[in-house]
C-alpha cells in the first residue's frame, strides 16, 4: 500500500517546508512609482516598461490593468518565452513573445542582477523597469497594479476606477481571502509534496469556489456594479483553471463549468472589452506542462480542454 504521508521532490526547493507545503517567497523589490512634483519614480509616460509572461497569473493582474487603463502608450511591454529553463524566464523571438528591445537582455534574471547584484532568490514576472535609472521597481504584482490604477491617472483612463475609496476596504478584505485560498491556493496544492498538505490546500480552494458561486448568485460582480480590481485578480484564475488548475495541479473536484455562476461570471469578464486579446491560452498550457517537469515528467501538453468564453454568459440581468 503506498504511504499516504510519503514526501516527493519539490518544484521550488527553497520555497518548500519540512511538512511539505509550498511557502511562496516574497517580492524582492517594493519601490513606488507616484503621481506628484518630485517623487523619485515620477509617474510619466515612457519612462517604465513591464516585463510579462502570458502564462503567469500573477503578471496577467498587471497585464489586464495595463490595459483597460489605457497605459499600453505610456509603458512599454515585453512577453518572455512561457517555457522556463533552468536559467528562468527568456527572452526569445517565439510566437507570442519576443527579444528584449529594451536592454537587450536575454534572460529575466539580468534585470534582477542589474538592479541587486546580490540577489540569489528566484526570478519572477511581473517585473516593472525603470529605463532612466535602469532598474527594477517594483516585481510585486499587487503594487504594479495599484501603481497602474492610481499613479498614472493623468496619463491613462482616469474614468475607470478599479479600486474606487468606497469599496477599499471590502475590496483589500476580499483580495487578501482569494488570494490565500484560490489565486495561491491552487499552488499550494499543486506545489504539495505530502498528501495532507495537498488536501488541506484543494479543500479550501473549493471551499472559496463554492462561496464565491454563492456571492454571485445575486450579483453580476463580486464587488460594485462594475469589475474592480478583486474581479481581475479572481479573473486570472478561473480563467486558467479547467485547462491547468483542474488537471496539472490535481484541483479537480470540479470544474469552473461545473459552477453555473462562476462559469458565466468568467465569460462575463472574459467579454470585457479588450481582455480577451489578453488570455493565451497556448502560453498557459505550455508553460505549465512543460517547465513543471517534476508533476508532469513527460512534458506533453494536453490537447485540450476545448473552452469556449465567447458564448452568451447572460449575467446582464443582474446588474
């Protein structure tokens, strides 16, 4: 009989625990870009450049903001390869992504090396570069989209407010639960070496799944009348769990299809203009079954699943 508390060999070494649960670092580099006379990150168009994987759910939160708020002019972008190697992230002329025009870097890890010659934690995207001081501000997701929301208002589209004062603190409460259980909880269950750090994480990811098919029963978004920045956050996952989550990661009680609010909820957003132009889907599924070579050794990509998100959600009625 197999021994149901044996421990396999962790994706991430340096970020596993003696009980086998995944610890996840924390960002390295914290600096703020600010609106205002003489801060020393001045929020003024062509100055930063947002360094991206379209397979990462983390860079997809900064990618989306980027976007609905109109900043693509003002900051420039770059799409590394969604394989990674054991040098990290890199830049490569692949369908989807490219070199990097910028600093001619070829691997992510340069920029980290240019900015902290002595750091020794692992790479990751997002990654917000300053080109006048050629250095990282900022490799935290959360502050990259905070920064986008609020410190660019006078460059970007300062109609749509993703984090408006009313709800901030429904919103910081609802971001800090997602994220725990579900945005890094499917990770912590994917990431498990041991079988009771694995059930501990997939019971709670459905736990959230099931309140939050609850919270939309009766309401179109999770927050306002209108997608905040805790909907972009949860958006990320759902949107790659029934093709990776479900499978890759062994969250497979159900599927986000399974879920009659939730599935339309994701298509809902899914719809939002100018979002769906960011969701690649062949750069998720890659990245995931081909560089976690320790949960899928053989690297094959599954051919599917086939999702559709352009069909009617009809959650219109609820607004």
């Amino acid at each position: 009989m197999a021994d149901m508390n044996a421990q396999t060999k962790p994706q991430f070494p340096d970020e596993q625990s003696a009980d086998g649960a995944f610890v996840r670092q924390g960002d390295a580099f914290g600096k703020w870009v600010r609106a205002g006379d003489s801060p020393e990150f001045p929020a003024v168009a062509g100055r930063y450049h947002l360094y991206v994987s379209l397979a990462c759910p983390w860079a997809h939160r900064t990618i989306i903001t980027r976007r609905l708020k109109k900043l693509e002019d003002a900051i420039g972008m770059t799409v590394v390869d969604p394989v990674r190697d054991e040098k990290g992230w890199a830049f490569r002329p692949v369908p989807g992504a490219s070199n990097d025009p910028v600093n001619g870097f070829e691997y992510l890890s340069q920029a980290y090396a240019a900015t902290d010659p002595s750091y020794r934690g692992r790479v990751t995207v997002p990654v917000l570069w300053d080109k006048a001081t050629k250095q990282i501000v900022s490799n935290s997701d959360d502050d990259i989209m905070r920064m986008f929301e609020t410190e660019f208002e006078a460059i970007g589209d300062s109609s749509l407010d993703l984090y408006p004062r009313e709800h901030r603190q429904e919103i910081d409460a609802l971001n800090e639960w997602i994220y725990e259980t579900l945005n890094n909880g499917v990770y912590k269950a994917g990431f498990a070496t041991s079988q009771r750090v694995y059930e501990a994480a997939a019971e709670a990811v459905f736990k959230t799944l099931d309140q939050l098919e609850e919270r939309l029963a009766n309401r179109r978004y999770l927050v306002a009348d209108r997608p905040v920045e805790t909907d972009w956050r949860t958006f990320v996952t759902l949107v790659r769990f029934d093709a990776v989550y479900a499978g890759h990661f062994k969250c497979n009680l159900r599927r986000i299809v399974d879920y009659p609010n939730l599935w339309g909820y994701l298509r809902d957003l899914y719809q939002y203009d100018g979002v769906a132009g960011t969701v690649n889907m062949d750069h998720i599924k890659r990245h995931y079954y081909y560089t976690h070579d320790d949960i899928n050794p053989t690297r094959i990509v599954p051919i599917g699943p086939a999702i559709d998100f352009t069909t009617p959600h009809g959650r219109e009625r609820l607004q």
